[in-house]
C-alpha cells in the first residue's frame, strides 16, 4: 500500500517555508489564549468582575470558636468513607483518626493532665543524689541548645549546660506518680528509644512491664496510619506460619532466600509492636530530637507523651517531661528504671483489686482532639498570627500572655445560674 510521506512540522526553514515561530504548531498556544482574553475584556470593571468571581471566590470561613469542631461527627476525616472501607454501619475503621476520635476515644487524656497534680504525701521515686551519681544534670553545648530549655537549665560550665536538678526530680517523680496510676487503671504503654544507648535499656524495661517498644527504628506512621501497620504485620504472622508449617518447601531457593529476606526485614521493624491491636494509652520516649516524628504523631493522635529530653529539645508539646541528660547510658538507665518500677507497682496495684472493684473508665471524647493545638499547621507563627491578633490583639500581646508558647485551652463554665427564676 503506498503511504503518503507527511512532512515534519518541526523541519528547519528551507525555500518557500515559513519560519518556525510563524507556524502554527510552535506558537505559544496559552500566552495565545491570554492575548485573546486580554483583547476580548479590555474594561478595568471587567477584569475587576472576573477576579471575584474566579481567582479569589466570594466564600468566607470563620469560627466563632478558639477549637475546631465538626459539624457531622459521624463523617471521617478527609469527607465521605471510601469504597470498601465501610464496616457495613456506616463507620470508616481503616481511619486511625477517625476510630480515636469517636469509637474508641482515649482514656487518658492530654488535657487532663495539665490539671493534675500529685499528692502532697507522695513518696518519693528518686532522689538528688542518685540524680548527680547517673551524671543526669550534663547537657549539651552552650552552642547546640534550644531556648525554650532555658526554664529547666541551672548554669553554663566549660561550654556545656547544666540542669537544675531540682527540676529533674520534680519532673521525674511526677510522670512516675502518673504512671502508677495508669497502669493500675489499665493503661497500655509504648516505649520508644532508637538511640544506641538506649536500645537495651527500652527492650529490657519492655519486657519487665509487657509493654509494647520500638528500639531499633520507629517506623513511620505507626500511630496516625494503624490499620496499613497492621496488614503489614499481618503478612509477617503469614510468612512465620507458612515457613513453620513446611510451605517453604516446594518453592524454589530463590523464592526461599526472598521470602526469608522479607520476613527478616517485617520482623525487625515490628517485632516490638506484634501485639500492639489498638493505639496505645501513654507514650514514654527518649530523646525529643531523637524521636520527633514519634511526637508528631502523639500529638496528631492525642495520646500522652513522656520523655526524657535534653537541653537541645522542644518541650511544647510533651506533657510530662524529664529534663536531663540524654545521651548518657547511666543518665537514660536510671530513669527508665524508675519508669518501669512505678509501672510494675501499678500493675500490681491492679491486680490486688477484684474484677467487681475494678474502675470503669467511660469512654468519652477527648477535647484535645478537637483543639486547634492538634494540628501541626498552627506551630508556624505565620499561620498563628490571625488569631493572635483576633483574640490577643497582636502576637508580642500573646507572648506576653503566654512565655512558654502555650495555647490555653477553653475556660469552663463555671458561672452559676439557673435558666429559670423562681417565681416570687
């Protein structure tokens, strides 16, 4: 069949041809277009009509309120549940968000605990001491250190911070109080220590207390996408069955060497979180620098954090920290030490009660969820400053008003009245 030869539109400009930026196919099609809108809408009223109506819209968004809240509880994050996701009552539980949020709220909640305070007649977990024998009072250089450390610092020696040790104990006592009374309600915990030196010290106090850890990596997501980690460890309980059983056998050796490779790789990532069916009720951690992403997560999920941090850490959003030395092993093994005997004392506390005494923690909702503190959005100052200058007037007004970064929660009610007076 004979085939007509088509000549090259792109072919360089010969006799008879027109040039290159004449022909139709090269030209600038949208700076085209935009000259014939420009030449069609030549008035200032309007050019002035199409940008309302198209480039900035005429919808405004405001809230009457200092939290976010939804007005369809029942509808998950991010709009209408996804096809195959539905469990057949109208709820999304493949959404980690969604299922804390509303079918299984935490029972110890993080604004609870800024309200919270120890007993006077409180025993003491450690003392001054044991503190300066660990070495916990060394911190960082003077020239790798966060500002917002300075509350918890006593002085600068040779180039190094040293913290107040004061602080330390206090700091230490209270989260040990804390989770005492955790784990004799039932609290379930997660530790987290990636560092070298902590590695041996989380597994070890893990095992003690049958708490679920993660000492070689925190993998990403664990918290804020829960049901992918599941499936994940799902299909390693698959591949520990299947090689137990024999099913290996027929297979060939490179398939073997590649399913014992993946294996292998599933089980060191989740061998600390096998058990782990629900998100965790307390979170304790050490090093904030070490383990950022662990906070991110915490904070985007609600759940209480406890950690050891040091002079280079961002303590906003931790709700009981330890201030102190962490990079020393003797610094980190004293206090996970301490951690883990005021959890064990818990657990035993727990287990004296008859199941009849036991108390029933109701599930409700947890107001910081719904707080505008949750999201990690309104940590930059640029995006703080509208409401600053709303409610504070300006942001050095909420610096004033807050000098350690804090957003206070709402204010309750408490004003006392009664929506009917009594007929005289």
């Amino acid at each position: 069949m004979w085939m007509r030869k088509l000549n090259n539109p792109f072919k360089p400009a010969a006799k008879g041809q027109k040039p290159m930026i004449n022909r139709a196919c090269t030209r600038d099609i949208i700076k085209d277009n935009i000259e014939g809108y420009i030449r069609k809408h030549r008035t200032l009223d309007s050019m002035e009509d199409i940008v309302k109506k198209q480039l900035h819209g005429r919808m405004q968004f405001q809230f009457a309120s200092e939290h976010f809240t939804d007005a369809t509880p029942l509808m998950p994050e991010g709009g209408r549940v996804p096809r195959g996701k539905d469990s057949g009552n109208g709820h999304d539980t493949d959404n980690a968000f969604y299922v804390r949020k509303y079918l299984e709220p935490a029972k110890f909640k993080k604004l609870s605990i800024t309200g919270w305070e120890m007993p006077e007649n409180f025993t003491k977990s450690v003392t001054l001491q044991e503190l300066v024998a660990a070495g916990v009072q060394y911190g960082h250089k003077s020239s790798a250190w966060s500002p917002k450390m300075m509350k918890y610092l006593y002085a600068d020696s040779d180039g190094s911070h040293i913290f107040d040790l004061v602080q330390t104990a206090a700091g230490l006592n209270r989260a040990c109080y804390y989770v005492m009374e955790a784990a004799a309600k039932g609290a379930t915990f997660l530790m987290v220590g990636t560092k070298e030196q902590a590695r041996p010290i989380i597994r070890a106090a893990a095992e003690r207390t049958g708490a679920h850890f993660c000492d070689l990596r925190y993998v990403g997501g664990l918290l804020t996408n829960f049901e992918t980690v599941r499936t994940s460890i799902g299909l390693m309980f698959k591949l520990r069955e299947d090689k137990a059983q024999g099913a290996w056998s027929v297979l060939s050796d490179d398939q073997k060497f590649r399913f014992q490779c993946k294996l292998n790789r599933l089980t060191k990532k989740y061998q600390g979180v096998e058990q782990m069916t629900t998100l965790p009720d307390l979170v304790i951690f050490v090093d904030e620098v070490k383990e950022r992403h662990l906070i991110n997560e915490c904070t985007s999920r609600g759940i209480p954090t406890i950690g050891l941090i040091d002079s280079n850490s961002d303590p906003t959003f931790i709700d009981l920290p330890i201030p102190g030395n962490a990079s020393g092993s003797r610094s980190i093994d004293l206090v996970i030490s301490k951690l883990t005997d005021a959890i064990n004392q818990g657990q035993r506390l727990a287990g004296t009660k008859q199941p009849g005494d036991a108390e029933d923690i109701p599930k409700e909702w947890d107001p910081w969820v719904f707080s505008r503190d949750r999201l990690r959005t309104m940590r930059r100052r640029s995006k703080r400053q509208p409401w600053h200058k709303a409610i504070y007037g300006g942001y050095e007004q909420w610096k004033k008003a807050n000098p350690f970064g804090y957003i206070p929660s709402m204010s309750p009610f408490t004003t006392d009245f009664q929506w009917q007076q009594p007929a005289l």
